[in-house]
C-alpha cells in the first residue's frame, strides 16, 4: 500500500489546482459579456427587479467579495437555487449524480471487458490479419463521434430489432443494467478503442521485455508469466489511460445521457445551457471538475499501488 | 545566390525522401486520398452536389435511398447526400478554425515558458492542471453556454480550452531541445532569445506539434459535429453533419438515413486525418526512442 505521507502530499497539491477551477468557474460567469440578472429575469421586469436579482445574486458587491462568498458557500455545498428547476442545486444535482456515476462504471467495465481481451489477441499475434482487423475496427470506432455510434446502436438494436430498450431507467440495479446497455456501450465503444490502442502497444512492449524472456527461460509456466509479470505490468499502463480518459468519458456520457433520454447530470447541464439557468451551470461544471480531480486522486494511488517505483518521487 | 540554392537542395531532397518513404505506405496514401477528396468537397460542393441541399420536394419527402437520391430524401424532400455535400464546407472549416489558433497561442505561450522556465511555467503548470481537471467537453460548452450557440463563438470556446494541449506539448519539445548543444551555442554566438526560439528550437521541435494537429482536427470535427448535434455549434438551416443528424433523430423510425448517412461523412474524414497524422508520427519518431 502507499505510504500515508504520499497520500497526504497527493491530497495537498489539489488545493491549489482546485483553487484556479474555482476562479476559473467565478469568472466564466461573472466577466463575459451578458448581464446574468437580465438573463435570469422575466422579458418585461423592471429595473427595480433587476436590481433586486443582482441583489439576491451578490453581483451588487466588489468581486474580490463576490469571491470570497462564492468560495465561502461552495466549501459548505451551497450552490444556490436553480432558476429553471426552483430548488436547491446541491439537491438536483445530487439527485442525478447516481445515475450518471452508474453509467460511467458501467461503460468502463463495458469497455474494460470489450478491449483487454482483444488487445491480448491482438498482441500475440502482431501484424497478422487478426491484429490488423483488430486495430481496423477499432480506428473506425475512434473516428465516430459518441453521439453517432449512440443512434446507430439505437436504431439497429432498440428501433429495428427491438432487442433492447429505446431509453429511460429502470428502479432496481439489474433493471438498470439492462435499461442503460445501450447508452453504455455507446460510449464503452469509443473508450475501449482509446485502450485497445494502448494496451495493445504495451502487451507488446512487455512480452517482449527482457524479464518475461527471463521468466521464460527459467521454464515458467506460462500462465504464471502472464498473471504475474505480464498482466501486472499491463495494468498499469490501462489504469492510468482510463483514469486520464475519464474527462473523455464524462464527456462521453453527456452526450449519451442526450441520445437516450437518461436523468443524469449530463443532460441535465444541457437544460441548464438552454434554460441560461447559470447557478444551475455553475453548480454542474464544479460537479464534474471535482469527479475528475478525485478520480485523478484515485488513479494516483492505484497506480503507486501497483507499481512501486512511483511511490519514490 | 549559390549559397542559398546549395543550402536549399539537400533539404528539398529530404523531403522528397520523406514524401516518397511516406506515400510508401498504404494507410498514408488512403488518408491523403480521403482529405484530398473532402477538401475537393468542400471547395466545390456546387460541382459535385447532384441537387440543390435547400430546395424542398413535396413530392419526394423521406425517401428511401435510391439511384436518384443514394443517400434518401428528408422530411421537406431535400436530397440528403447534397446536404451531406455541402456540410463538408462547414466542418472542414471546423477543422481549421477550431485548431489553428489553438496551436498558434499554444506554441507562443509553450516556446516561451518552456525557454524561460521559472515562476511563468510554475504559474503554466498550474494553470494546465485546473483545465484539465474539467471534461473537454464540459467545459467547451460551458463556455458556450456563456457567449451563445453559434459557429463563432464555438471557436473561440474551442480555442480557449485546446491551447493548453498544444502549450503543453510544445514546452516539453522546446525543453528537451534546449538541453541540446546547438542552442548553447546559439546563445555563446549572441543570439537574441527570440532568434534562437523561432530559428532554432521551434524548427526542431515543430514536428510532434503538427502531428498533433493532424489528430486534433480529427477530433474537432467530432467535437464540432457533437455541439452542432447538441444544438450549441452550427446553427440550423446551415447544413453541418451534426446538425443534419440531429434533423433526423425524430425519424429514425420512419427515416433512419436522415441520421446515419451524415455520420459516414464524419467517420470517413476523422479517418483520413487520423491515418495521415498516424502515419506521420510513424516516420517522424527518432530512433530509439
């Protein structure tokens, strides 16, 4: 296990990064052009309104106030009241969180389980028309858009053969397994060729290093070669790539969350956008930047976990 | 005179040797044959386009694919395969212009805080980590959210966000290419600082950049079409892959090629620029690296 020390200077280099994302969010909000209150407010309000609306929102105050208050009710989870949903944001959002979490679980078990065994076959039998076949259908699957591979999927699958289900969520895990297949695969799709890639290149690299040879030479089974040397070293490279790719694969189940109708927060941010309810945008964006910076945390920690080497620096 | 002419012709005889190692290689060649022919459709969409992409057939609503209209008819009986045309105009355009400014600000701002060093590529590094703690995507259209749908404003979203990854590239290459003796002597023979960037480090640095830029157009034609396909890049009537997919979503029972013929336009493209930037990394990778 990594030492308590790293997980402590792992946890302290966030707040300054963390620090920037929330300036960064104040003031995509605050210093574009377009005045929030009129955006906020009825067509016909009056300027006494307006006023009262910049009121309530604090735009009335110096920004270093306004950031400090915003800093202030962020670290205390008050983000405000969504104009378009009339209700707490930190409410709405943690209402759609779960389900937007459970497709991007699922999508990575999806894709973990589409790429690991292709790359192994693809990799012990480099450049031949398997692996060519192998790399072919999964540049095809880098060249679509998550959207696109979605209404494929949609169309073939729910609409003509009617296999599955067109969109919605179910109640019970397994009801939710079988309602969000296809959102997850669309965007399992796109990620496990982002893996295939590299996992491919790194099988590659470590079949043929000198201590899988070694181990070889030493007559161990195979199978022990594979486990212990082989699939470890793989897995190092794979975690790291999916950690990295996590903001591709929110971005992913934005999108997907569209296609296929499904309450996360994904879709939600969309309403959000065209309703220019901008507590809501705000509260949603600090969402998925904190998703992100923790499964960077995450990433961090497995990947000293299981490759020593990283713990040192 | 002769100095020039004979400094220029080893040079011309490399990138021949280059051109002729690369157009050795099938994939290159089928990518080179995909861009050539999108950009040829982009240019002259009026040429190759069998039917006007706005005039409406009331006769010929949602028609399937057919000798007369290969990719079908939508729901006003607009020819589907001359908007799928046409949109190669925008989206190529998307390509370019979701990119070039990304790589012009990135390369400045990554030469100069990877020359210099210090507190500005402290302050770069912090910066680079908060932004790429949002989702691409999130964050883009954040942004767009901000400014308003629209092409412009997607490009300068765009943009905003996608400098960092060319800054970030280009400090690491300008770094590495400053441990080298050449630019120690650039600066004994008094070179001003600019000199030795431009003229020395960014040459020898450029290449894994316009790799890059190869692959991100690719992907900004995908990100391009999503926003469209979201409702927050091109606006319709404008026909953009993304939007004319997104024309078709409510038909794609009744009319599934409203939808999935735009989408071959977008695959195809983001193949031929994958295949070339591949290709290239390809040949350009140093040896035994």
């Amino acid at each position: 296990m990594p030492s308590l020390s790293y997980l402590v200077a792992r946890l302290l280099q966030i707040i300054p990064t963390f620090l920037l994302v929330m300036i960064f969010i104040f003031l995509l909000v605050r210093l574009l052009p377009g005045d929030p209150a009129i955006a906020m407010a009825e067509a016909k309000a009056t300027d006494a309104q307006l006023e009262q609306i910049r009121h309530n929102l604090g735009l009335d105050q110096p920004l270093p106030v306004q950031f400090l208050v915003f800093v202030k009710n962020t670290l205390t989870g008050e983000l405000g009241r969504s104009i378009m949903l009339k209700a707490p944001v930190t409410e709405i959002i943690l209402a759609r969180l779960p389900t937007t979490i459970f497709l991007a679980l699922y999508s990575v078990v999806l894709a973990i389980f589409l790429a690991g065994p292709l790359a192994f076959l693809a990799a012990s039998r480099v450049n031949t028309p398997v692996d060519v076949a192998i790399r072919g259908v999964f540049q095809l699957g880098l060249s679509m858009p998550v959207f696109y591979i979605g209404l494929l999927l949609l169309t073939v699958l729910a609409a003509q053969l009617r296999w599955f289900p067109v969109g919605g969520y179910g109640k019970t895990f397994l009801a939710n397994l079988y309602h969000l297949i296809l959102p997850a695969l669309s965007v399992a799709l796109y990620t496990s060729a982002i893996i295939l890639r590299n996992l491919r290149a790194s099988l590659i690299e470590v079949l043929d290093a000198d201590y899988v040879q070694f181990a070889r030479a030493k007559g161990l089974s195979p199978r022990i070669i594979m486990t212990r040397h082989v699939l470890r070293n793989a897995l190092v490279s794979t975690v790291t790539l999916l950690g990295l790719s996590i903001g591709n694969l929110m971005s992913g189940t934005l999108v997907t969350e569209t296609v296929f109708a499904i309450p996360g927060v994904g879709r939600l941010m969309l309403e959000a956008i065209f309703a220019r309810d901008y507590p809501l945008i705000q509260g949603l964006t600090l969402t998925f930047a904190v998703l992100v910076s923790v499964v960077f945390l995450l990433t961090d920690v497995v990947q000293s976990w299981l490759d020593p080497r990283l713990r040192q620096s | 005179m002769t100095a020039l002419t004979q400094s220029h012709s080893p040079t011309r005889g490399r990138i021949a040797a280059f051109l002729a190692r690369a157009f050795s290689r099938p994939s290159f060649v089928v990518g080179v044959v995909i861009l050539g022919l999108s950009l040829s459709l982009a240019l002259f969409p009026q040429v190759f386009a069998p039917y006007d992409p706005l005039a409406f057939d009331l006769q010929a609503i949602q028609q399937r694919p057919s000798l007369a209209h290969p990719f079908g008819t939508d729901n006003f009986g607009r020819d589907v395969l001359s908007r799928v045309i046409w949109a190669y105009r925008v989206d190529m355009q998307m390509a370019f212009f979701a990119t070039i400014f990304a790589l012009l600000i990135g390369i400045t701002v990554g030469a100069f805080v990877g020359y210099y060093g210090g507190i500005a590529d402290v302050i770069f590094g912090r910066c680079v980590d908060a932004i790429i703690t949002f989702p691409f995507l999130v964050l883009v259209i954040a942004i767009v959210a901000v400014l308003g749908p629209g092409l412009v404003n997607m490009y300068v979203a765009i943009t905003a966000v996608n400098w960092v990854y060319y800054a970030r590239l280009t400090r690491a290459e300008i770094m590495a290419q400053k441990a080298n003796d050449y630019a120690a002597a650039g600066l004994v023979l008094g070179y001003s600082d600019r000199r030795i960037i431009f003229r020395h480090l960014l040459p020898n640095a450029i290449s894994p950049i316009l790799v890059y830029w190869m692959t991100d157009m690719a992907l900004a034609i995908l990100l391009g079409s999503s926003l469209g396909y979201l409702g927050l890049g091109a606006q319709p009537p404008a026909a953009e892959w993304g939007v004319l997919i997104a024309e078709g979503r409510n038909f794609l029972m009744t009319a599934w090629w409203m939808s999935l013929m735009p989408g071959i336009a977008i695959v195809l493209t983001g193949l031929g620029f994958s295949l070339v930037g591949d290709a290239l990394a390809d040949l350009l990778r140093p040896k035994g690296r």
